[in-house]
C-alpha cells in the first residue's frame, strides 16, 4: 500500500485558492488539506456557487480532499480560536457549533473524506466534570450530522487547547466511539510522555483518520520543513506504512505561506526520500 500525500491550505495563505490547489496538482499531491479560513472559501461568507466551483476544480484535478477548521480568527478578531467548543457563555458555544455544522457541510459538497476539529483553548477554572460534558454533548451531535452526510469528524489534540494530549483524545473517545484521531506528529509528547511518533501511530492505528507530517524542534510546538527538525521521518512514514493508514497524510507548514511556491514540490521530495522501500 503507498501513503497519500496532501497539503494544508494554512501554509498557503498568499495563494488564492484555485492557485494553490493547481499548484498541488502540479507537484503531484495525491489531495489537499483545505483549511476554510478567511481567505480560503471564508465558510462565513462562501455561497453555494464558491463551494461547488471548488468541487468541481477539486474533481478536474482529482485531489482528495479533507477539511481543517483551525482557522486562528475567523470568528473572533482578537482572540485565536475563540470561542471554544465548552466556552461557559452558552451564545459563544453556540457560535462555535454552528460555524463547525456550516464546515460539516462545505465538507460534504466538497465531497471530503474528514472533517479535523480542536476543543478550542480550555476555559479557565471550569470545573472538569461540566467541561468534559460540554465537549461530548457538542461532538455527539458533530458526528451524528458527520454520518448523516458521509464525512468522517477527527479531533486533533493540540497544545494550548483543552484537549491537548492523546490521553485526552482517548477520554472523549471512551463517550464519542464514532470520534476519530487526527494526529499530528509534531504534538505527540509534547505536553507528557507519549513515546515517538511512529510509536504513537501504531497505538492508535485503528481510530486515525487524518494525520499531519511536518518537522519539529523536540520538545518544542514549531512547525518547520523536513529535515530543519528532529523528526525521523523514516521511520514515521514506515509505522504509518505499517499501520495500514488509508487516509491523506496532511504536510502542515502554517507559519510557511511566504514559501508557498516552493516548499510543497520540497516536502513532497522529501516524504518520497524517506518512503520505505
């Protein structure tokens, strides 16, 4: 079996997204990791016409797709990724709600294979009981509407946010079984010990549903390109090789954009280099 390759679209916010989408297809990405951000089918403002001229310029190119929605401000100007998923102010919970129905449903008519989320930053002295039945009330219903229109809901653990370990993501799991894993390989152990990478993958192989490759100072959340970190990328690729991984693997370079018309054919020469042969 050979590992799908896709792009985030945050490490492209200088491109237009028709652009960027070429320009994937040209380097020869196997799909896209479209986050919808403000400048990427805003999903505030994007119409039915926007979504379904991005379907069909995904079909022409035939790059799969999955849909990110880490965009830092795109419901709060001030404040990134506010409002969060167990926000105690029941009107900004909601904001956050229905902007994720509105990605689930850009999802759907962009005939996406996943839909990546994160809890959001955590509230401050909330009381863990109330957040944890926050979270699983909203995710519940995220991955019930998921099912309904055929995309797949993946929570990423990410530092800074209320959910930030694996053992976290296992939590939610154990009171949402249809929530899966997106893991980026870059957090693992970040927070507490979680082992590498590969070792990361082939514990939760079974519940992966995105993955994000990129390289990382350890010990440190920076995203950096192949080979300016310490990751062994060599042998991440050959567990998720090993592990059966179907889904895209997402090359996540958002601090990046002013390199976007070169690091994608670069990262994507270097994640062949280091297939296992």
């Amino acid at each position: 079996m050979s590992l799908r390759f896709a792009y985030n679209t945050n490490g492209l916010q200088s491109h237009r997204l028709e652009d960027a989408l070429a320009l994937l297809a040209d380097d020869g990405y196997d799909g896209v990791a479209l986050t919808l951000d403000v400048m990427h089918l805003d999903p505030l403002r994007a119409g039915p016409g926007d979504v379904a001229a991005a379907q069909r310029l995904l079909r022409r190119l035939r790059l799969a797709c999955v849909v990110e929605t880490g965009a830092r401000y795109v419901l709060d100007p001030r404040r990134k990724h506010h409002p969060a998923l167990d926000d105690p102010d029941p009107v900004a919970r909601l904001r956050r709600l229905d902007h994720l129905r509105r990605c689930l449903e850009v999802a759907a008519e962009l005939q996406a294979e996943a839909l990546t989320l994160a809890t959001g930053p955590a509230p401050a002295g909330g009381d863990p009981d109330v957040v944890h039945a926050l979270r699983v009330e909203a995710l519940r219903e995220l991955c019930a509407r998921g099912q309904e229109l055929g995309v797949a809901v993946s929570l990423e653990p990410e530092p800074g946010h209320g959910v930030d370990t694996l053992a976290g993501w296992r939590a939610l799991h154990e009171d949402v079984p249809g929530l899966g894993l997106t893991l980026d390989v870059s957090h693992v152990s970040l927070v507490e010990p979680e082992g590498t990478p590969a070792e990361a993958i082939a514990a939760h192989a079974a519940h992966l549903t995105v993955v994000h490759l990129e390289d990382a100072p350890r010990g440190r959340h920076e995203h950096v390109p192949f080979g300016e970190g310490d990751l062994d990328l060599p042998a991440t690729l050959a567990a998720l090789a090993a592990s059966g991984f179907q889904g895209l693997c997402a090359v996540e370079l958002s601090r990046h954009s002013h390199r976007g018309h070169e690091l994608p054919a670069a990262s994507l020469a270097a994640l062949r280099a280091a297939l296992p042969r």
